[in-house]
C-alpha cells in the first residue's frame, strides 16, 4: 500500500507511467470539481474522519481531523485471489478476465459508468446539507459519507483509465461535467437527479438509494472482471456506513417524534416530524431507489450475467447452480389492463431478483424503526409500499398503483399524490425545523441523539471545528 504517493494505491502506480500521468491529468480535475461541488462551506475545517491506511479489515481503524480537500483519494483494490476464476455465466469456471474482454467491452463500461455516475452526483445532491446539521455528529457523518463517494469516483475512473484507453479517459471527463438535476447534462439515473435538500431527505436517500449501491456493488464484486471485482469490494466497506447512518437517523427521527407524540398528538406543535411526513419520505426514496435495479424483465441483466460481468447477491454464497440456463422466475406484469403471473427465464429475471434481496435488507429497517415505535408504546406503524408503487422503470412505469399495489387509474393516482408522497407543505415544513445545531454534545429538537458516537468518542466530542 503506498499512501505517500501523490495518489495513494495500492495498485502499483508508480509502476505504470503512462496510468499514473492519466490519472495525475484527471487530479486536479476531481479537485475542482470537489470545491465547486463538494459540501459548500466547510472545505477549510477540521473534521474527524476515517481514512484507508490498509484495505485490510483492520484498514479503517485509522480516524483523525482532516480537511476534506486533503482527504486520502486514492485507489484501493482488495487483494488478488490466486488462480481467480469466472464465478457464473457461459465461461463459468474459466480464469477470471484480468484485461477487458473484447467482445464485453461496451457492456462493461456502460456498467462502470453508471455506476461511477451516481457517486459524484450524491455528493452534489448533498452540498448545501451542512448549512443545516442537526449536531456535529451528523455534521461529521455526512461528510465521511461524501468523501467516500468522493473516493468511489475515484475507483471507477481507475478502471476506466487503467482499461478503457481513450473512450474510457473521455468518459472519465464526463463523470465530471455532469450534475445532479441538471436540466442540459443531468445524472445518467433519476434518483440521483432529485434534490436531498434538508436531513430527512438524507437519512432516507443514505437508507434506500445507498443500499441500493451495496446491492449493485455485490453483484459486482462478483464479476469475472477481476479488477472491478477487488474494486467493489472494497468499494463495500465504505458503504456499510452510509447505511448506518440512514438507518440509524431515520430511526432517531422516529424516536424523538414518538417522544413528542406522547406530549402532544400534534406534533408540528412541539417542533417534530410527524410519521405521516416520515412515511411519504419513505415511499419516496423506496421507489425511487427501486428503480435502479432497472427493467424487472432484462435481456440486459441476462447479457451481463451470461458474460460474466455481473452476478446476483451473495453468488457463490448463495447458489449452486451458477449458469442459470434452466428455471423460470414468476413476476406480475400488465396485461389487457391487468395484473397477470408471467414466467419469464432466469437470467431474463436477474434486476428483479437482485430488487427482491434489496426489499428484504429493507423491511429489516422498517422493523426496527416500529420496534422503535413499540419500545415508545405507541400502536403506530411505518411500512414498505409495494414495489409497483410509483415507478418509472419496468413493467409498472406508466401504470398506475396505490401504495399496496393495486392498479389504479390515473385520476385515482393523481388525487393520492400529496397523500402518498412529499407535497410541498411538507417539504416546506420538514425545511422549516432544519436549523442548524453546531455546539458539541447539543441536538435538534426534532431527532434523538445517537446511541453512541463513533469509535468510542462520546456524543459530546467536537466531530468538526468549526
Ligand atoms: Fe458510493
Ligand atoms: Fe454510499
């Protein structure tokens, strides 16, 4: 591992001249970017972070103040498995592809694309979050979040350069030139267009569309291209506490407004998040989340999988058979205006598998948010809605469900729509609370401190100096 480099790797940079010039060329690229896009207004303050010094388990024990320009980018690969090999697909059990193999080529860098694309653009969708912080603590979680997706970009634009050549140094630029929610050069996928603009928005983007990212990164870090393999997962480490932190703030929101609710039925009155508000937040980013898993019906999925490229959750863990040429998969399509059973291939059914792991890491959160709930003594629930409902992506994009995935009409949907997701009274409401909290051991009324701080430090501790 070689952290005194001008970009830490553990890759051998150094080794490779015309690379590590490629990617010097693209530094200062990324760190413009970062000031213009990063989190705005705290580029100069000390903040107490966790950075790679190892990719092993033990990688992530090191935790400091750093400024987050000065932050440790860097490209950090798992160890090489010897004599690695294709895990599923047609060329199961062959050596796993150490340079990209021709005729995937374009398959796999529209893969790395799309999934570099989303890393940038939640940093964008978050730079205005710190103005608002309802404690240092959160303050700090928030940015080792964005420095982290910060570093993700940083993997994928090492594959890209290492492998891709030319196309692959301009796609590289283009990660940098698009911007979330930008009408002319948007975010390649949706959920990272819309706006994360106050903490709410942000513990349930980190829970839903986060996850989403542990789900791709999985089936990535199965894939018989090797270097994307190592890259996922480590990629994966830094993940798991985004979700953490999504999961656990959700819940401490949910917690402080059952406090309230015994005070006061209302409320709003006493300076909290009603559940309702919570709940379309929740439909929102769920469904919005879900439809990264792309088309419940795929030939793409089955190109991907038949390659390769990309496998399904916990592959090896999980599967015997890893060809997956024979069974069928039972999904509900559209059909004469219906909701109809349909059997369609294995492989052609791999997004909507993928989706169905997802949904079950989620319902874990919603259990412990209720638990949350029952622990308060109060009879109320939050739940998933069903995963037809509000979707812009596959069979049920351009239909019309309620919230347990009945079709309905589109007048019928359209006089929900302020019932079943944010309006914007509710925005606004949720926007108005959002004052910032900044003196060390101090919260905002409207969410509950956390169980514990991090890395053994107490709540109180000063997580940023600001
Ligand atoms: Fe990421
Ligand atoms: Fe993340």
């Amino acid at each position: 591992m070689n952290l005194n480099e001008r970009i830490p790797n553990n890759v051998n940079l150094s080794e490779d001249k015309r690379l590590q010039r490629a990617l010097e060329k693209w530094l200062p690229n990324f760190l413009a970017w970062w000031h213009d896009m990063g989190p705005e207004g705290f580029q100069e303050k000390d903040v107490w972070l966790r950075t790679a010094v190892d990719v092993g388990s033990e990688g992530w024990a090191h935790f400091d103040y750093v400024k987050m320009p000065e932050y440790r980018w860097g490209i950090f690969l798992e160890p090489a498995e010897p004599d690695a090999r294709v895990g599923f697909g047609d060329n199961y059990g062959a050596p796993a592809y150490q340079e990209v193999p021709g005729e995937f080529r374009n398959a796999l860098r529209r893969i790395i694309v799309t999934q570099g694309d989303t890393e940038p653009a939640s940093v964008e969708q978050q730079r205005q979050l710190g103005h608002t912080c309802p404690s240092l603590y959160d303050l700090r979680n928030l940015f080792q979040v964005n420095v982290e997706e910060g570093r993700h970009l940083w993997a994928m634009v090492y594959l890209l350069h290492g492998y891709f050549g030319r196309d692959g140094r301009d796609e590289a630029d283009a990660l940098l030139e698009r911007r979330s929610g930008n009408p002319d050069k948007p975010r390649i996928l949706e959920a990272f267009n819309q706006p994360c603009d106050d903490w709410l928005n942000f513990y349930a983007f980190t829970m839903f569309t986060d996850r989403d990212g542990k789900y791709q990164l999985s089936a990535l870090a199965e894939s018989g291209f090797e270097p994307l393999a190592r890259t996922c997962r480590f990629m994966l480490t830094e993940e798991a506490h985004h979700m953490f932190v999504g999961d656990t703030g959700l819940s401490r929101v949910v917690k402080r407004t059952a406090q309230l609710m015994k005070e006061n039925e209302d409320v709003r009155e006493l300076g909290g998040i009603p559940l309702e508000i919570i709940q379309k937040y929740i439909n929102f980013w769920f469904s919005y989340s879900l439809d990264l898993f792309g088309g419940e019906i795929s030939s793409n999925s089955a190109d991907f999988f038949a390659a390769g490229l990309k496998g399904r959750f916990k592959e090896q863990e999980q599967y015997t058979d890893h060809v997956a040429t024979e069974g069928s998969f039972k999904l509900m399509v559209i059909d004469g205006g219906k909701l109809v059973p349909r059997e369609v291939p294995l492989r052609n059914a791999l997004n909507e598998i993928l989706r169905g792991e997802y949904v079950k890491d989620c319902e874990k959160g919603l259990a412990r948010w209720n638990r949350v709930l029952a622990d308060e003594g109060l009879p109320q629930r939050l739940y998933l809605p069903s995963v037809r409902f509000h979707r812009h992506v596959g069979e049920y994009a351009a239909h019309y469900f309620d919230l347990e995935g009945n079709l309905i009409s589109k007048e019928e949907s359209a006089a929900e729509q302020s019932e079943w997701l944010p309006n914007v009274a509710d925005r606004e409401y949720v926007r108005s609370l959002m004052k910032p909290v900044t003196e060390p051991g101090k919260i905002a009324n409207w969410i509950a401190p956390p169980a514990s701080g991090i890395k053994g430090k107490p709540f109180e501790f000063e997580y940023v100096r600001l």
